[in-house]
C-alpha cells in the first residue's frame, strides 16, 4: 500500500493457513487476502471493498466475500440479489475438505469478480469453523480474496483478520471514527496484517486526514474525496468505475501483488 508518495510498501506475500481450518492442504500458491474494515458504522467500507476486488479481477481470479455479520448481503450493494449462485447459508455444512474451484463455481460474479455474500432472506452468519474451511480452500485456487470484515468481530477477536496481508481501515473524518478505530486497534496491530487507514470525507468538525491518522496511530495510506454521486451511483448497482472511491482503489491494487491463480 502506498500513501500517496513515492515510497512503497514491499511485496505483499502469503502466511499460514486459516484460523480454525481443519487440515492444511498443498496448495502451488495461496491467494492475497485483504480484509476491508470500517472505522464506524456507515464508513463505506463494503464500497471500498467491492471496489478493490473489481479493480484486482482485472488481474487476477478474485472472490469478493461479505462477513459482516449484520449484513443484509453485500449482493443488494452490487445489485446481485436476484442473480443466480450460493450464499453462505447454503455453505452451511461446507466443513473439511473443501473443493476452492467448486465454490467459485457456484458463486454469482459482479463482473469478473466472484461474490461470496450474506443473504438477507437467511441473515444467520456462517460458523466460524464453515468460514475457516471455505476460505482457506478460495485462498488456494484464486488468485485474491478481499473480505469486508466486521466490525464487532474485529474488536472481540473473532474475525478471519489474522489470517489477513493487509487491512484497510475506513475512517470517515470525526471523532466518533477515532473511538471506533482506537477500540478495534490492539487487534489490527496483534494481527500481524499491514495495516493502513483510508480516509473519507467531508469533516463536519475540521478533522484532518492526517491527524486522524494521528491520533489513531497508524498509517495513510489514501484519502477519498467527497464524492456526491457516490449514493446514488452505488444504489444502481455497485461502486460507480470512475470517481474518488474508483481513483483510490485502483491506486490500493496496483500496490497490492496478487497470487497467480
């Protein structure tokens, strides 16, 4: 991840196998995993996170995968609740030897990128062990996983965040995203991931990018203008592919290095 400048991170590579999997598996390659976070509730974090997994599709196979836990499905954003293919609920009794290719398979595409999403007629969260299974077994076949995280999960220890390269945290321009962020911190920076802050506009109060970055403690890696088109754009099916969300996600990708999958 970059921050604006012309020093770059390193290479981004892979680690171990997911948390609570049941048995690690040879695999040539293990995926680039990116987990997505918001800093408070409405940040905008399932749009950078779709925006980021469209924006690697162009590179490589990527899942998109929604475990927020009070989501209502990250298919509605994308205007893929009607489209055809699995949600996580149907994965209930995925456990052990998972088949990656197979749940790509069946896995509706928001353009090139796979969907693995909630599902609001069914919005029970998946086991922690079905999740384990099914994302280690996507971490070996594709070629990148962005996963927009949860919040809540992250702060209590119970999210797939250790088994992140890199974390983005989206932090609107306010106090209450400071808070947010502080609470989930001794867990983004135990986790081991990358961690950078994504900031997002406008700021009610005055608050900088920089100093939120400040008093947060951790790095910035972008800043999102606002952009008033966003909603509406969003509403009509996903992300828009031009705009400040588009122009920052596609900067996050190319520092990001993807598997060869």
């Amino acid at each position: 991840m970059s921050d604006g400048t012309n020093e770059r991170t390193s290479d981004v590579v892979g680690v171990g196998p997911w948390p609570g999997a049941a048995a690690p598996r040879p695999a040539p390659t293990r995926s680039l995993v990116v987990g997505v976070v918001a800093g408070r509730g409405g940040a905008g974090a399932s749009t950078l996170a779709a925006a980021l997994a469209g924006r690697l599709a162009r590179r490589a196979s990527t899942v998109l995968v929604d475990l927020d836990r009070a989501s209502g499905g990250i298919d509605v954003m994308l205007g893929l609740e009607g489209a055809d293919g699995v949600r996580w609920p149907d994965l209930a009794s995925a456990l052990g030897d998972v088949s990656g290719s197979e749940v790509v398979a069946l896995l509706p595409r928001w353009g090139a990128c796979a969907v693995l999403s909630a599902d609001r007629s069914r919005p029970a969260p998946p086991e922690a062990a079905v999740a384990a299974d099914v994302l280690h077994a996507l971490s070996g076949t594709v070629g990148a996983l962005v996963l927009d995280l949860d919040r809540t999960g992250v702060v209590a220890g119970e999210s797939m965040i250790r088994a992140c390269d890199s974390v983005l945290v989206v932090a609107p321009r306010d106090l209450r995203t400071v808070a947010g962020v502080l609470a989930m911190r001794p867990e983004l920076t135990a986790s081991g991931a990358d961690v950078g802050l994504v900031v997002r506009g406008p700021a009610p109060g005055g608050l900088g990018a920089a100093q939120l970055a400040q008093a947060v403690d951790l790095p910035l890696v972008g800043v999102v203008r606002h952009d008033r088109r966003l909603a509406a754009a969003t509403e009509r099916g996903g992300p828009p592919r031009t705009g400040a969300v588009a122009r920052v996600a596609e900067r996050l990708a190319r520092d990001l290095r993807v598997g060869v999958a």
